[in-house]
C-alpha cells in the first residue's frame, strides 16, 4: 500500500449514495454506448477456468493466480481468471461471429499479485471486449481508429456524469498517438511511468503503441504476455507492435491513469515469434495456444484488457 495516495483536504463531490448510484449510470451508459460502437453483443463471463490449457491470462508474465482442486472433476485445478483475452477468442469461435462485429462481458476477478494504490486492488470489475476484424486491418491506422471510437464513448459518458451529478468535463477534444520509443526519445532520463505522466500532463489523454517488445535501448517500455498482443509486427509506421494502452490525466491524483489496454491479437507468426522472445515454446503444446496455431481460431481485435476498470 505504500503507493496510495491521499490528496490533503480532499472531499468527493458525492456522497455514498449518490457515488454508488453514479456507478450504476456510468456502467449502464458506457456499456450500452460501447456495444452500439462496436457492433458487440453481450455474453457471460466465467469466473474460473481449469488449468493447464493456457486459457487464463497471464498478464505480465509472471502473476499467480487463486487456484482450487475440484471434486467433481478428480481434484482437477481450476483458476480465477486474470482476465478474459484468450477465453474471448474461443468464444468468438464458438459463436462464428462474422468480422465487424463481436462480443463483450462484464468480467469480475481476482489478481492476488497487485500492487495496491489508488487504481489497483485485488478485486478486478472490467469490461472486456472482443471483435473479429479482417486479415488486411491487421494495421496501426485500424487500430488508431478504434481507439478514436472508444475515446468517443468516453467523452458521451463524461457528459453524462456532467449533466447528472454537475462534474465538470476535463477530457480533451482528441486522444493523442505517440509510440513508446518516441516516448523514451522524448524523455531519455525517465522511468516509463514518469514519461507516461508527463506526457499525459501535457495532452490530457493520450494512446501509448507498442507496449511489450524492446525499445531501442534494449527496455522495455512494459511487460506484456507473449501470446494475446501483438507487440512485434512492424506497422506501417515503421514500429513494432500493434497494442498500445489509453492513459487519461487524473486531475484528484495528479498522474496518469490507464483506462483501457487494447490492441491486434498475435496470429499464427506472431504468436510464435513472441513464444521464442519470451522463451515460452513450450506453451505451443496448450489447448489455446494448439488451436490458434493449427488455425481454428481467426484473427480477431484484441480485448480491452485491464480496460475501464471500476477497481483494478
């Protein structure tokens, strides 16, 4: 807990009440906003999955999950989910949603390594999303452009909150593009959550690429699992990596926050190159990971992983 942060004097413009209304109207506007966007329809979430076929997430790469012996099933694991990215994919392939169109759910977990403060607690409530997209949008304009969408939902929602509880608007017209290597280009001498402060301080909100693979100087901007984002294609920008996060400036706190980790899906050659990267081929031989690379499952928009997330 020794990152949170209490601002001096502060007071919530709303009350417990109101605040837990507030949440209502926000998940129930945003949601229904995003879907019509998008073209998503809802389904259920599971809770858990069961171990070893490389159906939950990893994250970062490291993060353990809660795990249980089931009865039923000859004491066979089963692990809260981290998120929902792979699972999604399945589903969209058990749905044989067409491309254009997609799927999202209002997932609830459990992420027992989270480092606690102001944004993150153990408790995950977020939206994740998933959409079949066509082979030849595998790019960095596709992916701006559903980012623009997004953040459009986001300035409605904020609207919303203005005209109901009277808190004033602060996002931007526009979402700012800048890839993390131009990020580190920027701001040599920074960490990467100090560039991601900084440069969201100065644009309001801002869509960070390439958020996985090595920058220049051998970091790495971020860790990212190597088998949901694609973060070493070279995109028609000349960078790799077709992911990127949405960070928005909190005014209360006065840092950056993410809202929404989003991007392109590995495919086959993708997968398999971050595989190697990561030093992870053994995963080739999981359930998920068998049927991506004998090709049953298409290539689809990656999810708003991590993404608005009522508590993360």
């Amino acid at each position: 807990m020794s990152r949170l942060i209490l601002p001096k004097d502060y007071r919530s413009p709303l009350d417990l009440k109101q605040t837990e209304h507030g949440i209502k109207q926000i998940k129930d506007f945003f949601q229904q906003s995003l879907s019509s966007e998008l073209r998503l329809r809802r389904v259920t979430a599971p809770l858990f999955v069961l171990s070893g076929q490389g159906i939950n997430d990893d994250l970062s790469g490291w993060e353990r999950p809660v795990a249980f012996p089931i009865k039923d099933l000859q004491e066979q694991r089963a692990e809260i989910v981290h998120s929902l990215a792979k699972w999604k994919r399945l589903t969209l392939a058990e749905y044989q949603i067409e491309a254009g169109y997609g799927i999202y759910t209002d997932m609830n977990a459990i992420r027992p390594d989270e480092e606690l403060d102001n944004l993150h607690s153990l408790y995950v409530d977020q939206w994740d999303w998933e959409a079949v997209i066509e082979k030849e949008d595998r790019s960095v304009d596709f992916l701006q452009s559903v980012v623009r969408r997004i953040y459009g939902v986001l300035r409605q929602t904020e609207y919303v909150v203005y005209e109901q509880f009277g808190i004033k608007p602060s996002l931007p017209r526009d979402i700012y593009f800048i890839h993390s290597e131009e990020l580190r280009q920027r701001y040599p001498h920074l960490s990467p959550k100090e560039r991601e402060n900084e440069i969201t301080r100065e644009y309001g909100a801002v869509f960070i690429m390439g958020i996985g693979g090595a920058l220049a100087d051998g970091s790495k901007h971020d860790m990212r699992a190597p088998d949901y984002d694609d973060w070493t294609t070279i995109g028609e920008n000349g960078q790799q990596g077709l992911n990127g996060d949405i960070m928005i400036w909190n005014q209360v706190l006065g840092q950056a926050f993410e809202l929404s980790s989003m991007g392109i899906r590995v495919d086959k050659e993708a997968l398999l190159r971050q595989l190697e990267l990561s030093d992870s081929m053994d995963r080739c031989q999981l359930y998920f990971h068998q049927r991506l690379l004998n090709g049953d499952i298409m290539i689809w928009n990656q999810v708003l992983g991590q993404a608005f997330e009522l508590s993360s």
